[in-house]
C-alpha cells in the first residue's frame, strides 16, 4: 500500500484537465473553480492544448519521452512498483526508433534490435496517438497512469477488479463521487460521449490527481526513487 495521504486542492484559480486516449480521439476531462466538471470527446490533441488556460495543469494517459535504451523506462519501473502485484495494468512503451515502422512486422524488428523484445499488437496500435502526442511540444503535458491516479484517490489502496469489469467501473464511478459529489448526474446531463466508460473515469480521475497535486509524488519518486 501507498503511505500517502491526499492533499487538499490548491488554492488559487486554476484549471485542471486529465486526458485519455479513446476510440476515435481522445476522451477530456476538464476540472475548474469557475465552472462546473465536464467531459467531452476530441478528434485531435492539438486544439485543446492550445486553448487550455496557461497556468492549467494537464495529465495524460499516453506514452511521453520514449528513448532506445535496452532497459525499461523510469516511468514504467516506478509505476510497476507502486502497483504491486498488478503491474500488468502498466502498459510497456516501445522504443523511440519503432515508431518510424510503417508495418507491425518492421516495428517488432526495430524493437528486436533496440530492446530485445517485440512490441504487442495494441502497442503498435497506439502508435498514431503516440506521434500526435509527440508533435505537440508543450511543458504543461504530463504522462501520468490512471491506475495510480485511482490508487491515490482511494487512499493508496490498488483497486483489485479491473476497470473492465462491471464491478471494477462500478468502485471507481463510487470512488470518483466521492471526490466530485453528483459527478454521475452531471455525466447524464451531458452529451453522448464517444468513448468507453472505463476511458471516461481514467480521465477524470487523472484531472482530480492533477488538481490535488498528488502527481508530484509520483514525479518525485522518478527523480529520487526509494528503494
């Protein structure tokens, strides 16, 4: 378990937004004091980057600093470890030089030859909102996993059921209303969204760790990991 308990938002005027990639696009959840929670589905990143407010914080469930490195990233290992026995749910990030791949055959190989192991079909899947991710240069952006955002938010405690499961989705919409009140009622209220309910609540739980600051945790463990 997590020892780490959860700040109070800050205080001053900002906005706080958690993105996750969905079919189609990318599924928004943007957090401010000055309007009510809302989420809502995008085709292209850029846009929504360029018009978030300059103080906004941002995470996002997609890969960021890939390198050739033989060795897994920093990011991934951290993540592993606070997850503990569910460290599958932390997605493996490929190799820089795989993305210039235009089939998944030549992308395995590439992996082969950098890492030493192929890359998985979704990997390659991922691809495209890896590169649209990537063109976008903007210190705001922050990789962040959803699993942890849900860990902190639930007091440091992994959620064991799987956000693919009924039961799972069911434990983080109660976790998620138990941060945003009538976050549900809200939901209803807005338009159909184009996306899975699992990336929905992946969205919203990272804008909440991105407003409770609860993310520097994990980016201070990446700069000074404990043992």
């Amino acid at each position: 378990m997590l020892k780490h308990r959860l700040k109070q938002p800050h205080q001053s005027p900002r906005d706080w937004i958690g993105i996750d990639g969905c079919h189609g696009g990318w599924v928004v959840t943007h957090l401010s004091k000055s309007s009510t929670p809302h989420s809502y589905t995008i085709p292209s990143l850029r846009p929504i980057i360029e018009s978030a407010p300059k103080q906004a914080v941002i995470l996002i469930d997609m890969i960021l600093g890939l390198n050739d490195q033989p060795t897994s990233r920093a990011f991934d290992r951290i993540a592993k470890k606070m997850l503990g026995k569910w460290h599958s749910r932390v997605f493996p990030a490929p190799p820089l030089t795989a993305l210039k791949a235009k089939t998944y055959s030549e992308a395995c190989q590439l992996s082969q030859l950098a890492m030493g192991k192929k890359i998985s079909i979704q990997c390659y899947n991922l691809f495209p909102k890896i590169k649209e991710l990537q063109a976008i240069k903007d210190t705001r952006l922050k990789e962040y996993h959803p699993e942890i955002a849900f860990m902190q938010l639930n007091n440091g405690s992994v959620l064991p059921e799987s956000k693919k499961t009924v039961e799972g989705r069911k434990k983080r919409m109660q976790i998620i209303e138990q941060h945003l009140p009538n976050y549900s009622n809200e939901l209803a209220s807005m338009k159909t969204l184009n996306c899975k309910i699992d990336d929905l609540l992946d969205s919203v739980a990272l804008a909440l760790v991105a407003q409770t600051k609860d993310y520097k945790f994990f980016y201070e463990e990446l700069k000074h990991p404990t043992t």
